[in-house]
C-alpha cells in the first residue's frame, strides 16, 4: 500500500515536472538560437 502511494506520488510528479522542464528546454533553446543570431 505504501509502495503504490509513493509511485503514485513520483507519477505525479514526473507528470507536472515533465511540460515544465519541457518549456524551460524549449525556452533554453530559443535563447540559444537568439543569442547565436545576434553574435553572427
């Protein structure tokens, strides 16, 4: 019972965390194309 409720917590989790670290990525990404944009 208490294993299930802590994969149930970590599934949770992961599922919050993933489209945030997905858009933090993506954001990452677009800096990067803007920052090599602006230097050549």
């Amino acid at each position: 019972m208490r294993y299930s409720s802590l994969i149930f917590s970590t599934s949770i989790l992961v599922n919050l965390c993933a489209p945030l670290s997905f858009r933090w990525a993506l954001s990452l990404k677009k800096w990067d194309i803007f920052y090599s944009n602006s230097y050549f």
